[in-house]
C-alpha cells in the first residue's frame, strides 16, 4: 500500500473501514494488468542497485536514462499524455531483460495481486497477468514466454493465467511468432488464456497483422484489444479490431455510438482502468468516464489497474473509485459494486484443452 498515491488513494482515504473491509472481501478479477508496468518500486530499485554493482555482459548498458526513468517511477510520474507513459518502459526493459529478473518481476507481480497480506486477504481472486514476449541477448522470446508461465502456473488453474500481448509496434513476423509460440504452449498444457494488442494506440499497420488475431482465435485462444483508447484513433481502426472478433476491449474510451451499440449487442466485455484513464488524460474527470454508459445497460465491465507501478494504485482501490461518494468517486451502492465484481470474474478466459 506504501506506493498508493493519487486519485486511487484518495478514493480509498475517503471510505470508512468497513466500508474497505466490503471492497476487500468481494472476490474480484484482474483481467488487465501489464507484467512490466506491475512491478512493485522496491523491487525494480533493488535490480538496478545489483545491475550497477555487477554487471553482465549480457545487459544491455545502463545508461543515464535509466536511473533518470527509475527516480520517476520512484517519484510518480508525471504524465501529460499518454506518450510521456510509453516512454517510462525502456528503464523497466533494462533491467528485466534476462529470465531471472524476469522471473523475479512476474513473481513480485503475481503476489502483489494474488497473496495475501498480513492486514488484508488478496487483491484479486483470479488474475490474467498479461506480457508482451521480448527477444534479448539472454533469451528468446519463447523463453520469455515459458520464464513468465513458470511463475504463473504456480499457482492453481482457478488463480491465475496468461495473456501474451503483441504490442501494435511489431513488425508482422513477430506478431506471427509469438502467435504461434502462444498457440504452441497452450497445446502442450500451458497456462496461456488469449492474446492481446497493447502498446503505442497509433502504431503500426492492423492489416498486416490480422490474420495472426483470426489464428489465434481458430486456435481456441481469446481475444483481447486495446481499441479506441486515444482521440488520436481513426474509425478505420476502431472498425479494423472490431473485426478481429475479440472477446474483450481495453479501454474503449473514444468509440463513436455505432460502435458501442455494436460492443452492447455484441456483450463485449469492457476492461475499464480508471485511475490510467485519468492520470493518461483520455478522460478528463470520473463523471465523465465511458464506465457510466456501460452501467447503464448492466454491460460487462471488468475494473483493472493497468500498470500499477505507474499510475500508484491497487485493485481494491480502483474498487474505492466506484464506492467513494462525488467527487472522489462514482458513489455506487454495494449491491452495484457487487454485480460489477461478479461481472469481471464471468469475463474471465476459458482454460479449456485446446484440440490437436
Ligand atoms: C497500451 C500499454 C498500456 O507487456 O512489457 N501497455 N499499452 N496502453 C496502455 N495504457 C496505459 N499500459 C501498458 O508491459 C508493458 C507494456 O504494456 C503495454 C506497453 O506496450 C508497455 O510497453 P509488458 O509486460
């Protein structure tokens, strides 16, 4: 809780303890969450504090940049758009960029959301931890994938599992290898629930890419899409990832009505992230949020942190977003924010074999 700050601490500063307790005890889903944006300050400061007293030749240099990147995650960031954010990643890659940091980052990940604490039960009862593959001098991104699942499958089935995420920057073939790498492990038993498309909302040609998502999905793996998330992106886009059939939408915020028409009708879950939303400025205050129009029509919404390393906040306080009365929160009651949480556990991935 130490890292808390922001509009997710004030929410959760402004409810009574019982009130906390109530948020605490529904059994929630965190269905979007970024491996590399989760990883608890402590221990990212403690790799870059064994990275400047021994380095491998194996890492890449650490720069300047760096430790500049990690005083502003220690600091919060301040972010005046959403690209200020992207720009954080490449410290956090310096020093995640073997399978044992890896490996370190995604356990540190995986017990903040999923044990319990001394004060309070786990955050999440179920987690889709998701990651995008990277390849590095000390692995391949196969490697990546297996190093996180490790971690992920020690937990039981009814916990946790992994969404692998291709970021909108990839060139084509690496949005086929990954596909296929995800498709390989799922057959061979691995935990691996569905893909993602994440990263820079502008980036990239969606045309090349598609048929990986059409594969992925005959494969029997879901489909989740960042869509819509900036003011910058085209209806032709919007369009685009609405016929790769996903399964699920992150963000969502600037759909045009036609649109959100056809994710209502269509009981496309919306993976909602609150305080990002906020502190990325794609929307401008909580009354504003999109989440009110899915609420609405009693739409399936599932309340997510994104990166919690950045944006400072925990599940149960995105849950205080929706308790705490206006203007810290949306002053829902709790039998709405019950209906919420059973929302976000209905929407998980199916876990089935898939067929040979
Ligand atoms: C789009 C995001 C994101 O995959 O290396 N990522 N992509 N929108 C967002 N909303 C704010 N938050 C995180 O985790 C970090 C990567 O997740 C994507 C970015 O591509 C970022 O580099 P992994 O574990």
């Amino acid at each position: 809780m130490s890292h808390l700050a922001g509009y997710a601490y004030d929410a959760l500063q402004s409810l009574r303890p019982e009130q906390v307790t109530f948020l605490q005890d529904r059994p929630k889903a965190e269905l979007h969450a970024h491996l590399n944006g989760c990883i608890p300050i402590s221990l990212l400061k403690e790799m870059a504090a064994e990275r400047l007293a021994s380095r491998s030749s194996d890492d890449p240099p650490f720069s300047d940049d760096v430790r500049e990147g990690i005083e502003r995650l220690q600091n919060g960031a301040s972010l005046n758009e959403l690209h200020d954010f992207f720009g954080l990643f490449p410290a956090i890659y310096s020093l995640t960029s073997n399978p044992d940091n890896l490996g370190r980052a995604a356990r540190a990940v995986l017990q903040q959301f999923l044990d319990p604490t001394p004060e309070a039960p786990p955050q999440a009862a179920y987690m889709e931890l998701r990651s995008t593959p990277r390849e590095t001098p000390a692995m391949s991104r196969l490697k990546y994938i297996q190093t996180v699942l490790d971690e992920v499958e020690k937990y039981p089935s009814e916990r946790c599992a992994l969404i692998v995420s291709l970021d909108r920057r990839m060139k084509p073939e690496v949005v086929e290898e990954c596909v296929e790498n995800a498709i390989k492990l799922k057959q061979e038993g691995r935990r691996v629930v569905a893909v993602d498309l994440c990263g820079d909302p502008t980036a990239g040609d969606m045309n090349t890419i598609e048929k990986y998502f059409h594969r992925a999905k005959a494969a029997g793996l879901g489909v989740t899409l960042h869509i819509a998330e900036t003011k910058a992106n085209t209806l032709d886009d919007t369009l685009k990832l609405l016929s790769f059939a996903p399964d699920r939408l992150g963000h969502a915020t600037f759909l045009g009505s036609k649109e959100q028409d056809f994710v209502r009708n269509s009981k496309i879950c919306v993976e909602i992230c609150l305080t990002s939303n906020l502190l990325c400025k794609t929307v401008e205050k909580l009354e504003d949020h999109h989440i009110q129009h899915y609420l609405k029509y009693d739409h399936p919404v599932c309340i997510c942190t994104d990166d919690t390393l950045a944006f400072r906040n925990t599940l149960v306080a995105e849950y205080a977003l929706l308790m705490a009365a206006a203007p810290l929160g949306l002053g829902l009651t709790e039998a709405e924010i019950t209906r919420v949480a059973e929302m976000g556990m209905q929407s998980r991935f199916k876990q089935t074999p898939l067929p040979n």
